[in-house]
C-alpha cells in the first residue's frame, strides 16, 4: 500500500469556476480518510483528481514516491495502480462474477492459471467464497456490491479510492457492509479514501474525516475531533446540525435578541450549540415551544422555536409532544468570532 501526499492542489475549470482551491492532504499509509461535505464542496472533485480523471491546474499528487499529477503532468488512471468503486457497480452482465473480478488482470496479460488464483482469493476476501461462475443478475445488491470490491482489489492496488460505493444499498445491509467493510481494509492494510454524503457513514468508518467547503478544506480530524471541536460554525452545523445565532459577547455573555449564554469570548460572532448540548429541563433560561419531534432509538430529534430561533435538541427519555411549552438550558457551545 501507498501514503497519497496532495500539495497546494488547486482546479479552476475553463470558465473560472474553482472547484478546489489549495487543498493539502496527506494520508498515511494504511490509512481510512473520508472526505464529506455538502454538495458543490469539491470532495467527489478531489476524489476523482487524484483518481486520474481530472487534471490539477496547481499543485500536485504524489503517490508513494511517485508523482502522479501536477501542472506539467497528470498520469492516466490506468498507470496509478489505484482501485476504484463507485456507486453503481457496473458489472457486465455478459461477464461471470469471475471475469468481471478478472478483468483487470486480463488487461494487465496476467496468465490465465494466475488469474484464476487471484480472482479465488479476493472472491474470498470479500465473502464470497466459490462464486466465480455465477451469473451477476442472480446475485443481490449487496453481493454485487462486493464484487465491484473484488474488482477493485484484485490487482493489488496502491490505494483504494471509494465513491459513494455504499449509497445505492439499503438499509440494513448497508450498516453490516460498513462493517464488513472496516473490517477488511484494517485486515489488509489498505490506503482508503472515501466519499459519502452520509456523516454517520463517515464518522463510523474514517481514521480521520475531512471536512470540505466550497473547495477548500474547513477541518480535518479524528472522528471524535470535528465532532466535539468543530473549528467552524460551518463545521459544527453540517455534522452535528448544531444550531447558529448571530450575535455579540460582552463581558462574559452571548446577546442575541432576547437569548442570552454565557461566554468566555468577546466580539461579534455566530455562537453554535450542538443538540447533545442543550436540555429541556423544568427550570430552563431560555423558553420556548416544541414545533418538531421525531422519535429515534437512542434520542430524539426535538426542534424548539424560542422567539426567531429554533433549537434542535438531542432528547433521551420521554419525548414532549409538538405544541408542548418547555424550558431549555445550555450546557456548553461554541463561539466562532467574525
């Protein structure tokens, strides 16, 4: 496997739209990174540059020793030695499970005995023991799925690069493929790198998580890191939908219309509250009504508008109903200065 070092990486298409705009990034060897962030952010762009598909107009790529793209060069996919799935599996449907799997290896004029070896032991790797004949159309989704897999890594590639590769399966299967999935590349050592629009997929799966906006880089970090630290207001709301309020501090307090929270700041600023950081308790300081409230297996999702704010609440225990007058209390939040 190989560590994928991304330097000062810019690209502005011909009509001047930036898609990214000095992107640095190294990912270590054996390492899981996803890349997440709202639509136009530029994660499928990096994903797909590095693959190969698009050429930089600045900065560079390197994969392991080897400079893969920069200004003056772009090497062609095909010559990266990197794996790659997509959403959609593409499979031929002419093709058996095991020439689907053997196809790189057939362009790559691997023999044939050894071809077959290798498709076996990948065809194992990803569960599917003994399936090289079968017919693609008869498998499910999920199987499919692993076949693009098996695809992938059949020819022993420097990294894996994963595009939405889980998105098109349904729930459950694809919360036990995540797993499965974990699983296998920590086993066999893989360089991932992964785009999801799903940040619970994201925050299950990644080493470290990037956070991109507007084509530029807005956090890396752990999972536990972007979470519990967002260096944005942008950051805390697209991952933990917390809550924004403009507003000014002074003298250790957080003034914004009739809300009020005490804060160590000072300034004018957008203060975020993350659900898990706020509580409807009987004797709250901020009051307000209940206007959503959705029940979910380890907490609620609770929206509370107190007068043009409305607060979304993580709520464990008995859910208040919509139209419920209650009280709120802060326990912690974030002020990000303007």
């Amino acid at each position: 496997m190989s560590a994928i070092t991304i330097e000062h990486l810019g690209l502005r298409y011909p009509d001047g739209t930036v898609g990214l705009d000095g992107i640095d990034l190294a990912v270590a060897d054996g390492e899981f990174v996803a890349l997440v962030g709202p639509s136009g952010s530029g994660k499928t762009t990096l994903l797909r540059t590095v693959a190969g598909f698009l050429k930089p107009t600045s900065g560079s790529i390197s994969i392991g020793a080897d400079v893969v793209a920069s200004e003056r060069l772009s090497t062609p996919p095909e010559s990266r030695k990197l794996g790659m799935v997509f959403q959609q599996h593409a499979l031929w449907p002419h093709r058996t499970v095991g020439r689907n799997v053997s196809y790189p290896l057939e362009l790559a004029k691997v023999s044939k005995a050894e071809r077959a070896t290798k498709v076996a032991d990948v065809l194992d790797l990803v569960g599917l023991p003994g399936l090289e004949k079968r017919d693609p159309a008869t498998l499910s989704g999920g199987q499919r799925q692993r076949v693009a897999l098996a695809r992938a890594l059949v020819s022993s590639p420097r990294a894996l690069l994963l595009d939405e590769a889980l998105s098109a399966l349904d729930e459950p299967l694809r919360d036990r493929l995540r797993l499965e999935l974990r699983s296998l590349t920590r086993a066999a050592g893989l360089t991932v790198v992964h785009v999801t629009h799903d940040r619970t997929e994201a925050l299950a799966l990644a080493d470290r998580v990037v956070v991109l906006d507007q084509g530029t880089i807005a956090q890396i970090g752990t999972p536990e890191d972007v979470v519990r630290a967002p260096k944005s207001a942008f950051v805390a709301r697209f991952l933990s939908d917390a809550t924004l309020v403009d507003g000014t501090v002074a003298h250790g307090t957080f003034t914004s219309g009739s809300l009020t929270v005490a804060s160590d700041s000072s300034g004018p600023g957008t203060l975020a509250v993350l659900p898990t950081d706020i509580e409807i308790v009987p004797d709250g300081d901020i009051s307000g009504t209940v206007t959503s409230s959705l029940f979910g297996r380890d907490a609620s999702d609770v929206l509370v508008r107190s007068g043009d704010v409305d607060f979304r609440c993580s709520v464990r225990g008995p859910r208040p109903q919509v139209g419920d007058a209650v009280t709120l209390t802060v326990r912690r939040s974030f002020f990000y200065a303007h």
